[in-house]
C-alpha cells in the first residue's frame, strides 16, 4: 500500500502535517528538484494542492511560515473577582 496508487486515490481525509514533514517535503520539491508529484509519492502527501501551498508559504516568508498556527475562536479568560 502506498506509493503512486495512494497518492492517486487519495480519499477524502482531512490530515495535518507537522512541520518537519512540511519542511522535507517543500526541500525536496525546491533544493532537490523533485516534481510536485515525486515529492506527494516520497512522503506520502495525497493532496497536491497541500504541497504547493507550503512550497508557497516558504518562498514568501521562509520556514516559519511552516508552522502550525493556532485555528479558531481564541479561548476566553474568566476574570478573577
């Protein structure tokens, strides 16, 4: 399981991605001259458009735009009486 077949029939799964896979992946697209589609097969990414987003991201504002960010409504702090 994996490979070419995994990446083409990617279902419908919504996964996060830590960092340090982001950043592999956005490395071997850029420095190591991988396609789009060899880097999806080599880590295993289902969704192109995930790939070129973070290759993006890295070139506008470098690695830390790789970082998870917090989502959502921020949580409420309760004042002390």
């Amino acid at each position: 399981m994996g490979g070419a077949d995994a990446v083409l029939n990617a279902g419908s799964h919504h996964h996060t991605y830590s960092y340090e896979v982001k950043l592999a992946v956005v490395k071997d697209r850029l420095e190591n001259g991988l396609t789009v589609r060899e880097a999806m097969i080599k880590h295993k990414i289902p969704s192109e458009s995930s790939v070129k987003a973070w290759c993006r991201q890295y070139r506008e504002s470098g690695e830390s735009a790789l970082v998870d960010k917090p989502r959502g409504r921020k949580p409420r702090v309760k004042k002390a009486k």
